[in-house]
C-alpha cells in the first residue's frame, strides 16, 4: 500500500479521544433520531444526536427541532455540576430566543452572564476578537465555565478562535443561526482577518456542544444556504464515492427545503468534514482547499455583489475540468457536479477577465498561506490531493473559461 493509500486510510482510524471511539461504536446509527413520544409521530420533531470527530477530541451535534427546549438539561448533563456560563450574543440577534435561551440554563442551574460578541465584517478581525477576550474577563469566565454562543458563521468563527485561547482552552456551545454558520463554522471554524485577507489566524477548536434548531432558522433561498451547499458539495467530493452519492440523491429535497432532508444530509456533511479535518494524513487534510484558489481570485477581479457561493461554485467547476485533464478525473463524474450544483441553485459568473489576470490572482491567494502554487484536484470522488499544473495548462482552461463567462 503507497505512502499516500496509507494516508487516507488513516482518516477512517479511531481517534485518540474517548468521545470519538464512542462515534464508532454506533457506527450508522450515531445520527438516529432521539425517541419520541407515543403521540409525536413528526418526523420534524425527531432532532439526531451524533459524535464528530474534531482534531484531538469531537463535539456532539444535535439537529433538528426542538433542540432549545432541551437545551437547559442538555447542557446541564454534558458539564457535570453546572457553575457559570457565558451566553455571548449579537446586538441584532432575536430578545426573545436569548431570553428563552437563558431562562433554560439557569433552570439547569447555571449562573449566566451575558456577553456581547461583534456583527457583519467586523465579526472576524483581530479587534473583534480583543473585545471578546474583555467579554470573557469581565464575565469571570475560567476554563471550568461555559460559554454559549448565538451567531452567524463569522461570529461562530471568532467565539471559537477566542475561547480556544482563553485560559489555554475553555469549552464552546454553539446555537447556529443559520445553515452556513453550521456547516462551515463548527467543525471548520473560518480563522480572522489580516489586512483585509480572510482565515489567516487560526486556533484550536474548543467546540464541545451544538444545537441546530430548524425552529430558529431561516432556511429559505438566502445566500447562507447556498454558501452552506456549495460547501457541502466540496466536502463530498473529497469526503467518498457513498458521502457524494448521498448527497446526489438527496439534492432536489435539500433545495425544495425539506427539513427531513436538510437535517439528515446536515449529518452526513458534518461526519464528512470532521473526518477530513481530523485526519492524520496531511493530504487529506488539505482537500478542503477544493475549489478555493479559484474563488478567492475572482473575489478580487468580479464585482462585490457577485456571491461568494457562487464564487465557491465556479471554483469547483474550475478544478474538475483541470482535472480531467490532469488527474485522469471522469468527465461523467465532472458533469455530474455540475449538474449538482445546478441543482442546488448555484449559478455562474458573467464577467469579461484575462486568464493571466485570474491565474495572477491564483498565485496571491496560493501564497499567501504557502510557498507552493499547488491546487486541490479531484482524481476521483474520495480522492482530491494537491497537485502541480503547469501555467501553460491553467492558461489554457482559463482561457476557455473566461470565453464561457464573457460578459454580452
């Protein structure tokens, strides 16, 4: 078996962390719904309960509705003895879903404190994460405590960069408000800004606890949702064949909106992004960069009410058409995801660019976070690695690509 074989085998392996040989002692049936009563028939009232892996350790997710009515006792059982907590919040987030939130932990016991956290671009700089570290402090948080956060995916991304620093490391819950902020920002928490460049500084993920609750979410057709299943797109392809197909399969339920579908495909992404990530194969770790080169060049040269989901998009479209060419990837398996990504509502960019001006653009991306120009390439569903291309090569698909997208 090649070094590389090894590798991704190894991202299958139990981890070190006791939580996560528990995730694999119920195996298929870690996502099962929790028992219902005789007279709740619902399948929407059926929330799941699942282990993922985390580097180091895992976090139990709870999908579905009803998740904040439990949330009190769930937290209560999950801490031991409950001491303070910090419930840590946005200026716009709904009074009445905090207050509903509070009222829960301190029926369970807790002492609650109540923090702010920033909104919008400032969620994710370097200031926004000094203030929160005074939030912290002013509250008397230690690492015995709890803090609970109510956000978006960057207010996510920020609380869990903060608390895994704060006193070395303290526990995170998480009480996503909507889907992209519980698919990108749990497992993957997005790091902060640095002049203007976004996940720079990263830190370790203290998640612990997550609730979704569909109740408190708006899963229309917002620009969330698609950032949330253009990302969920990305991690199947590299996840497997079966976590791509599952996916394929469930598409036009998971755009019509079905909650059903929407929590049980929510699982499966969540299992497939914590194997990735907790991965001790360095390559497969580094599938997540799928598609993102791409995108984060057009980002600089397209206009800025362009969406980052379609962004994310054309840079999955990208990568497999380089490589079919280059990495022998099947030209089925590539119109396949386009046709999936059609599917879910994600659309292409109109714009009139030079190819050397985006490969450019590739390169700052590439090297802002490397010192090799090497991008995330599908070999087949299951195997996306790194790979080296040759500029004339990205030349020439960029060229066809901007002649597909020439603006009329």
């Amino acid at each position: 078996m090649s070094e590389e074989e090894t590798g991704a085998v190894a991202a299958d392996a139990p981890q070190a962390a006791p939580e996560v040989a528990a995730e694999e002692m119920v195996a298929e049936a870690s996502a099962a719904p929790l028992e219902e009563s005789e007279e709740e028939t619902n399948p929407l009232m059926e929330p799941s309960r699942q282990w993922v892996s985390l580097p180091g350790s895992s976090c139990n997710f709870r999908v579905g509705h009803g998740n904040t009515e439990r949330l009190g006792k769930d937290l209560k059982s999950s801490v031991g003895k409950p001491a303070k907590a910090a419930l840590v919040f946005g200026e716009s987030c709904d009074t009445d879903l905090v207050q509903d939130i509070y009222y829960q932990l301190t029926d369970a016991g807790f002492r609650v404190g109540k923090g702010t956290i920033a909104e919008g671009a400032e969620a994710r700089t370097l200031g926004a994460a000094e203030a929160l570290f005074g939030e912290l402090s002013r509250l008397h948080i230690t690492s015995d405590d709890l803090v609970l956060v109510l956000g978006d995916a960057d207010q996510l991304s920020l609380a869990l960069y903060v608390c895994g620093a704060w006193c070395a490391g303290t526990p995170v819950s998480a009480f996503p408000l909507d889907l992209e902020a519980a698919v990108c920002a749990t497992v993957t928490p997005q790091g902060l800004s640095v002049d203007g460049h976004r996940g720079m500084v990263k830190g370790r993920n203290s998640l612990k606890n997550v609730f979704v609750d569909f109740a408190h979410m708006d899963l229309s057709d917002t620009e969330c949702r698609r950032r949330a299943f253009a990302t969920m797109v990305g991690t199947a392809v590299s996840d497997t064949q079966k976590a791509y197909e599952a996916l394929y399969n469930r598409r036009e339920e998971l755009f019509a909106g079905d909650e059903v579908t929407m929590r049980d495909q929510l699982n499966e992404s969540l299992r497939s992004r914590g194997r990735i990530v907790s991965s001790t194969s360095v390559a497969v770790r580094q599938s997540l960069e799928y598609g993102l080169p791409f995108a984060e060049a057009l980002r600089t040269l397209v206009p800025a009410e362009v969406p980052d989901s379609t962004l994310l998009a054309e840079g999955l479209r990208f990568s497999a058409r380089v490589a079919v060419t280059e990495q022998e990837f099947s030209v089925d398996d590539m119109l396949s995801q386009d046709e999936l990504l059609e599917s879910l509502g994600l659309g292409t960019v109109e714009c009139t660019l030079e190819p050397q001006a985006i490969l450019d653009g590739m390169r700052r991306a590439t090297f802002l976070r490397s010192n090799r120009f090497m991008l995330a390439l599908p070999r087949s569903f299951g195997r996306v690695r790194l790979a080296t291309v040759e500029d004339e090569t990205l030349l020439q698909h960029l060229g066809a690509w901007c002649s597909q997208h020439e603006s009329a």
